[in-house]
C-alpha cells in the first residue's frame, strides 16, 4: 500500500470484501498489513479477493485469499456440472 500500508486506509480494514487487481512487481498487501486488518476487524478475516498478478496478497497460512486461478477452477467445475445436467 501507498504509505505506512493499510494502515492508512482503515476502510479497507472495515469491508467484508476486498478486491484487488493491481500491476505491482509485489505484494501490496503484506503480513503486518493483514495482522493489523485482523485486529481491527476483532480478529475476523476478510474475503480478499486477489486478481493481480503477480499476485497482491502476501501468502501466509491461515489466510487464504481467493486468486485468479481459484475463480478459473470455480468456473470451469460450474461449466462441467452444467454440461452434465
């Protein structure tokens, strides 16, 4: 993020739902930006949804950002089963 991170932006921190699609050569979301959003949010975690690429969420277990290719399979398997059907 521009800045001290996310930080500087606590409506981030504040929203159910983020989506991210950002040409950066690295993640603009990192572990103490995550680990700051936690707290904030009273240890909830937010559904991140991560479309840049590379991608714009550090990894870090326990978090589990949904990335482009994620919502790729989630499209395919939906194709198949309705094909079948």
């Amino acid at each position: 993020m521009v800045g001290d991170g996310v930080n500087d932006a606590p409506a981030l921190a504040q929203a159910d739902c983020a989506f991210l699609a950002l040409a950066a050569p690295q993640p603009i979301l990192r572990r103490a930006d995550l680990e700051w959003m936690r707290a904030q949010r009273g240890g909830t975690e937010p559904l991140l949804v991560d479309l840049g690429m590379p991608p714009n969420v550090e990894s870090e277990e326990g978090l589990h950002p949904l990335r482009l290719e994620d919502l790729q399979a989630l499209a395919e398997d939906q194709r198949q089963r309705l094909a079948e059907a």
